[in-house]
C-alpha cells in the first residue's frame, strides 16, 4: 500500500507540532470522557482533499509507526496516503480486523463495514478499532439521544449523511460490550466521541 512520496504535492501538517498535538490530545480526552460533547480542533490544517481538519488533526495526534491505519478505498493510493506516511510514519493495512485506527467517509460506509473492525477481546479490549467517520456536518441530521458513562442524563447530536446500517450495526456491537469500536465523528474542525459504551436513540422513539 505504499504509494511513492511527491514532496512538492505534499501539504503541512502541524505548524508547531508539540503544541498544536497537545492541544488536541486535550480537547479528545473531553470529548471522549464526555460523548456527545462537540469539540474544534485542527482549525489551522489544510490537508489534502478527502480528510478533513478533524479527521487530520486527530491522526498528527495518535497515529505513529506503531499504528496500523486503515484507509477506506478511495482514500488510499494518493495525497492523503503520501501525507500520512509523511507526517506520522504510521504503517496502512488493507486488512480492517488489524486497523488501530479506520478512517472513511460517510460515503463510504458499506453494510457491515463496521463488524469487520477489530472488536477487542477479554484481555485487551483497548486493541478495539477506533473509526474516524467523516460526516459533512454535526447539527444537519436527524436527532439522536445519547446515554451512558460519561453523561450526565441525555446528549443530543445530529450529524448528517450517515446510513441507517451504520447505526444499527453499531447498537448490534454495543450489545456486545466490553467488546465493540470507539466512533469519532468529524465534520471540517469538529468532532464528536461516541465510545463503545454509549447507547443511541433516535429522538421521539
């Protein structure tokens, strides 16, 4: 999956990478701790068409030589590729049950795409894939009610142009719990967390 590296191609990540990883690193640990909570980060990214400033900026955060990343199709093969490697040195996987972390698209969401990710198992289920959802916008789709760990009664988000099968897939592996994958959702510079342990609803069920 290596596609060769065009420097002169090739867009910025973090201009002051210390500060700009911390920050955000800041900003995911209250989103995480707190689902449903809309947070800004990469505001200053411009990565290559494709990712998105939240989706880019919470891979210059996590992602290292020892994270494998899986890419969806249309992603792989061009300037989102040769960036990662370029910025992050992380390894790509065409094998989903391996990823560390997913990154895809709304548009990209395939029935069952989300079931052949990396569940965990009793001794570690942190090894769970994280999916990096890119979504066009946070506040634009229907309302669904979060509940669980980490909220204090009810969150509501509303991100737009996901598919019916995402969610439902995803309730089938929250019935499964300690077991199942951590959902980012990215939209331009925003982001919200929806953890394993999060229940979902849609509102006026």
């Amino acid at each position: 999956m290596n596609a060769p590296l065009n420097l002169a191609e090739l867009r910025p990540g973090f201009s002051e990478p210390v500060r700009e990883s911390q920050s955000v690193f800041r900003a995911l640990l209250t989103a995480t701790a707190q689902p449903g909570t809309r947070v800004e980060l990469g505001k200053a990214l411009t990565p290559p068409v494709g990712l998105n400033q939240a989706a880019a900026a919470v891979l210059l955060t996590l992602a290292d030589q020892d994270t494998l990343v899986w890419l969806e199709p249309s992603l792989r093969g061009g300037a989102i590729e040769s960036w990662l490697r370029f910025h992050t040195s992380c390894p790509l996987t065409d094998r989903t049950e391996e990823a560390a972390f997913a990154v895809v698209s709304h548009t990209g969401l395939a029935p069952q795409l989300l079931s052949g990710f990396n569940q965990g198992d009793a001794k570690y289920p942190d090894l769970a894939t994280t999916a990096i959802v890119m979504v066009p916008d946070l506040e634009a789709g229907p309302n669904l009610l979060l509940e669980g760990p980490g909220i204090e009664t009810i969150a509501e988000i509303a991100p737009q142009g996901l598919p019916d099968s995402f969610w439902s897939e995803r309730a089938d592996l929250v019935a499964h719990f300690q077991f199942g994958i951590d959902v980012m959702l990215c939209a331009e510079a925003a982001l919200v967390s929806i953890p394993r342990t999060t229940r979902i609803q849609t509102k006026g069920e």
